[in-house]
C-alpha cells in the first residue's frame, strides 16, 4: 500500500538532524525501459554501503536562452522524472524528491502533471523550478504552480531551489526565500557550490532577516558535486555556478582534478558551517554527478562520506550548545 504522506516531512521539521540525499537524472529518453531500470539498479548497488535518507531526480530541460555560450555537453531529452523517481523508489523503499520544470505548463497540464504524479507515480516530495532567464515568458508563472500544489486534493511536500550566485548579484535571494516558504516551500535545494562565501553571505542574510521577522527558517539543502575534468568544469560554470578563478586554476593544475575538487568541496563545506554555526540554520546535504562518467560517480560517493561525516559533526556541536544553554 502506497504512503498517503511525505515522510520526509517529519524529518525536515526535526532541526536536530540532518538530511542527507544523492542527486541524478533519468536515463536518456532513446534509452530501453529494461535498461533504465538496469540503470537504477546499478545506482543503488553503488550507494549501497552509505547511509542517505532519499534521492534527488531531476528535471532537465534546454537552458540555451539563459546563457549565449554553446552548452558543453549536447542537450538530449530524458525519460519522465516522475517514472525514474518511481523505480528508485520502489527498488530503494527510500523517499525521492522529485524535481519538475513548470516553464512549458500551462494551468491544466500542470493540474494533470501533479494528479499524475500523486496516483500513478508515488510522488509526494516536489521541486519546482521555474524560467532558466528573466526572457522567457512562463505560461505558468512559478507562484501559480506553487499555489496549484497547495490547494491539491493531495497532500505534497513541495520544495524550491535557491542560487548563491543570485543573492551575490542581486542580494535578495534570502527575500526570495521568505517569499517562496510564503507560496508554499518547506525546504530549498542550492545550486552546486564552488564559491563558499556566495553561500555563506546568502545563509548568514537569511537567517537574520528570519530573526528580525520571527519565523522559523526553512530547511537549505546544500549541493556538492565533484569535477574530475575540464570538460566538466565548463559543464559547472555554463549551468551558472560561481567558480572562483584561483579554484579554477587549482582543479586544473592538480595531478588529479577530481581529488581536487573533493578536497575544495569538503574545505567548502566546513568554512560555511563555520560560518554560520550560531544562526541554527537546519541544513542537509545533496551530493550529485554532473556528469555519467564512473570517476565523477564513484568520486561523488567518496565526497558523500567526507561531507556527511562533517555534517554530523557539526550538528553534535549544535546538539551540545543546546545542553549548555540549557543547563545555563
């Protein structure tokens, strides 16, 4: 019998543990459905020996208006997020966060995407995400589908995505943040993050804007990918993600770029918990590969371990001065 709840919303409300997810796309749309579930079975046996609350799917979609620059890696359609989510599910009895773009949605198609999704997919834990640039015209305007979940019949758990690179142009992302939880958002998922500081200035403005209003902060899923070649570099920065020029320059001159970009990651990680330690920020982890290439895989689980193992630690400090201010 089908779940009729998240059940990551239990855990994401509980702020003294972390959440932990491993981020993927479906196979290719051309791949055989035999071979996509092979696929998803392959996943599973390599993450099998860590410990991860649920999965990521994502939505990919054609971003060539967002950016001139002709896109690394050939754009090719994939099979429905909502069906790969499904196997993982079903073959992992893990939760699956399902993302999904609304740019080519209208109201009813998205009515018939989310009814979908609920009844034939198993699909509670929602992403959306909205125009890749401010120049294409939505015929759903993301409010507008946030708004649409909320008065489902059905009860998802729905989640937005939030960009460093955003706040540090624009410096409003932790307002987009507020806004968001407003429409309906209980969580946020970033961006890979390869400029900690971008991360840390959006993390520290939100938390304080939360205090000034007297809310409670939203759980920030933290994403972390490794980058084992040049290629892949490009790949992370055509997608919009901030590389500085001196982590550039490290990845590339390393006698090994992906043991490198593991290392810059974990370094990442710690300056921005760090960093904001005193807000009490409910935070998570979301470790992906951009790429199919079986170093960029395995090395995304090695940075699992690394990033989980410091999370944890992290929260036993937040554990502690909760103890202690207590006993104060």
């Amino acid at each position: 019998m089908q779940a009729q709840e998240s059940e990551l919303r239990t855990r994401y409300n509980d702020h003294t543990r972390g959440v932990y997810f491993i981020g993927t796309t479906p196979p290719k749309s051309n791949t055989p459905a035999e071979q996509v579930e092979t696929i998803a079975h392959k996943l599973l046996e390599r993450v099998n020996d860590i410990d991860f609350d649920g999965l990521i799917v994502y939505d990919i979609q054609d971003e060539g208006s967002r950016i001139s620059k002709p896109r690394p890696f050939p754009f090719k359609t994939t099979h429905d997020p909502r069906w790969y989510a499904s196997l993982l599910n079903k073959q992992s009895n893990r939760p699956v966060i399902t993302y999904k773009s609304v740019i080519q949605s209208n109201k009813e198609a998205f009515n018939g995407w989310a009814e979908d999704a609920w009844k034939n997919y198993n699909v509670k834990d929602v992403v959306l995400v909205g125009s890749p640039s401010k120049d294409m015209k939505a015929s759903l305007p993301l409010e507008k589908a946030y708004q649409t979940l909320v008065d489902s019949q059905h009860n998802f758990f729905i989640g937005g995505v939030t960009i460093a690179e955003r706040h540090a142009s624009k410096g409003d992302e932790h307002q987009r943040l507020i806004k968001k939880h407003q429409q309906g958002c209980n969580f946020f998922i970033s961006q890979a993050i390869y400029n900690p500081q971008a991360t840390i200035d959006l993390l520290t403005r939100y938390a304080i804007e939360c205090q000034k209003l007297a809310i409670k902060p939203q759980r920030i899923i933290l994403t972390f990918s490794p980058c084992g070649s040049e290629k892949t570099l490009e790949f992370i920065e055509w997608l919009g993600i901030s590389v500085p020029e001196a982590t550039r320059l490290r990845i590339l001159n390393a006698d090994s770029p992906l043991h490198e970009s593991i290392r810059i990651c974990s370094n990442s990680l710690q300056q921005i918990l760090d960093a904001v330690i005193s807000y009490d920020l409910p935070l998570g982890l979301n470790i992906e590969s951009l790429t199919n290439r079986k170093e960029e895989i395995d090395g995304s689980i090695l940075l699992y371990k690394l990033l989980r193992s410091k999370m944890d630690f992290y929260l036993a400090k937040q554990e502690l001065k909760m103890l202690t201010n207590k006993k104060a």
